[in-house]
C-alpha cells in the first residue's frame, strides 16, 4: 500500500508535466494502475484486524472517507481551475503525505502473517492492538495454532512455518466451490459497477439541470454509506445487498415514466426539470451506492485470508469492466432515455438475484485458508441439517 501511494504521487505528478496529449493519457493510465490497490488494501487491512462484530461497520467506515474526499474535491479543483496542471500537482502531494506520515504507523495484519509463518510478528501486532484498547500485554506463553485448525496442529511458531507454507500455494480457480462463488461475485459485481457508475454518467439524459443533478448523486452517497453501516450491525448481508439492488432498480424503472414526459416539454423548459424525477434518480443512486459498498464488505468475508487481497481484487476489476461499458448505455440514452433507465434497472435485478446464490456470512468467522474454511463450512452445513432433523422429530 505504501508503494501504491508513493507510485500514485509519482505518476499524478509526472502528469502535470505532459506536453501532449499522448504523454498525458500514457501517466493517466499508469496513475490508475497505481492507485487502483489502495482501496482494496485499506478495506482488507481493517477488516482483518477488528472482530466480526465491528468488521461490516469499519469496511463501511472507509467508504465514507472515500465519500468526504469525493465531495471536497471541488475546494481543491476551484482555486486551481485557470491551471490543470497546477491541480495535479497539489493532488500529488496527498498520497504522499499518507505514505510518509500515516502508512509508518499502521500495522500489518496479525491473519496475514500467521499464514506466513510470521508468528512472532503477529503477535507482537496483536500485543500493540491489546495495548491500544488499554490491556495489559499478552502472556508470554501465549502461541498461535496452524490456521488450517487440524486438531493434530502444533502450536505455530516461527520455525514452523514450512508446515503453512503450503497453504500458501493454494489456488482459489483450482478450488471448484471458490470458483463458482468467485464467478458469481464477478457477475454480480459486473452488474453493480454497470448501474453504479452508469447512473451518475446518466445524469445528463435527465430532463433537470445537469449541475443539480450532479449535486444531489453526490450528497446522496453519505445516507447511502451512513445506512449501509447502521444495517450492517444487524441485517443478513445477502439480505441487504439484494433489498438494495432491487431499491435501485424500482427507482430506474420507474424514471421511464417521467422520462417519457421529459422528452415532449425538453424543448420548452431544458432547466425545469422534474423533481420527481431527479428524486427517484436519487434514490435509485444511493440503492447503487449502497450495493456497491456493501458487495466490497461481502466479498471480504466470503474468501479466506490468504486469497483475499486476490478476490477483492477481481471484484474490483468486475466493477471497472461495468464501468467501462456504461458510458456505451449513455450514449444510447440520448435516442431514448427510456431504454438506458430501462438497461440498468435489468442488471440491477440481475444483481440482486445473483447475491441470492452465496452463502451468508453475518457473524461468520474470516477463515486463513480455503483448505479450512471449506472444512468448516461443511461442518456448519452438516451441523445445521442435523439440528433440523432433530427438531423434525
């Protein structure tokens, strides 16, 4: 992460600098290039190292820093706005500032160096953690068993990390059960990154003034992180994700019906707009808002830690292929605003139905290895049928 930020800065810097064009989409790539494992290493890291009862919340937590720093971006782009390269030089200076100030004092995660083989460095990370809350410091007995949890395990000591290395090399698309869940992650992902990023971009194609409409899209992502963290605490994630897809896609389709009288009174009143509309456009946004954020926090639970940086990361690129189709849907709205409402509502259903084909995982434990977590989620599985049976009877 801290190279990430230190890269970030590098490239956002070096293009402030472009003398053409061709210089400047080629730093504006490797910008995103840069940038792009940030987020997903900030999400990981925090969720791996609070309990399963705040781990929905703190995931959320980011998403509204994320949000803050969205919505001030216009009092760092005003004073700048007779320069962009005066702009780029001043964003430049913010990843860095997190890599040489903040990233130092951040601790790796306890989860990810135990499936190392770094055991003494997790438990120097969770004596820290246990300081910081005020405890006194852990026990000096104290060891961290195999995270493939075999009841023949040894205590996991330093020189025994060779006993989890191989755990190491485990592979989620040789898996077939994290295959299946990872394609319809993907999928689903697809889908809400489609809706997400294409609303916003559809703004245009309401019949409102596009300054307005950008306004309330933007405001509308604090309720939607503020919800998402209140339900988080007690509402069934796949429960959650679907409600708010389908909140989404309710709101598309019924945009149709305004968009239909948009287009007979456009060329009378071109600012007028209705507020029907653009409310239920708001609405709509913010059930996208909040199937994104929450889509990140599902996925995070539902791998095991040593291919979780990779899950995450694969969700990412799902939802950055819907975005990069979403603009073609745009386009299209300007022939027919109907149709685009009409498209995103459909992925924002599909969306949802697909959430209903992965297992739940409130209050479930972050597993280290997908040896273990199948293991136990078949153990669960066996548990909960015989509990069934016992009550049939």
């Amino acid at each position: 992460m801290q190279l990430s930020c230190i890269l970030t800065s590098i490239t956002a810097f070096a293009t402030s600098l472009s003398p053409n064009i061709w210089t400047y989409a080629f730093f504006r790539f490797t910008n995103g290039f840069a940038r792009s494992g940030i987020g997903i290493c900030c999400l990981v890291l925090t969720t791996e190292s609070v309990g399963r009862k705040w781990r929905g919340q703190v995931g959320q937590y980011g998403f509204f820093f994320f949000t803050i720093g969205f919505l001030t971006l216009p009092l760092v782009a005003y004073p700048t706005r007779t320069c962009w390269r005066s702009l780029y030089k001043v964003l430049s200076l913010i990843p860095l500032a997190y890599a040489v100030l903040l990233l130092p004092l951040v601790s790796e995660s306890p989860r990810w160096l135990l499936i190392r083989g770094r055991t003494k460095e997790a438990l120097q990370v969770l004596d820290r953690f246990a300081r910081l809350n005020g405890k006194q410091k852990l026990p000096s007995n104290l060891s961290l068993t195999d995270p493939t949890g075999s009841s023949n395990a040894a205590p996991c000591t330093t020189s025994e990390g060779a006993e989890i290395t191989p755990n190491n090399r485990e592979n989620l698309w040789t898996t077939k059960w994290a295959a299946i869940r990872m394609v319809t992650v993907m999928l689903a992902g697809f889908g809400v990154g489609f809706v997400y990023y294409g609303v916003q971009l559809n703004v245009e194609n309401l019949n409102f003034n596009l300054y307005v409409s950008v306004a309330l899209n933007a405001v509308m992502e604090i309720p939607a992180v503020v919800i998402g963290t209140f339900l988080l605490g007690f509402t069934n994630r796949r429960l959650l994700l679907s409600v708010s897809a389908y909140i989404a896609a309710v709101s598309s389709i019924l945009c149709t019906f305004f968009s239909h009288k948009g287009t007979t009174s456009k060329g009378q009143n071109n600012h007028g707009g209705s507020w029907g509309q653009l409310i239920i456009e708001g609405i709509g946004f913010m059930g996208a808002s909040t199937t994104f954020d929450i889509l990140y926090i599902y996925c995070v639970e539902l791998f095991p830690t040593n291919v979780r940086n990779f899950a995450v990361s694969m969700l990412r690129q799902a939802i950055m292929l819907g975005a990069s189709v979403a603009p073609l849907l745009v386009v299209l709205g300007r022939l027919s605003p109907s149709i685009s409402f009409l498209v995103f509502g459909g992925f924002s259903i599909s969306s949802g139905v697909l959430s209903l084909w992965l297992p739940e995982t409130r209050n479930a434990p972050l597993y280290e290895t997908l040896k273990q977590q199948e293991e136990e989620e078949k153990h669960s599985c066996v548990s909960h049928n015989d509990g069934a049976l016992e009550l049939g009877k």
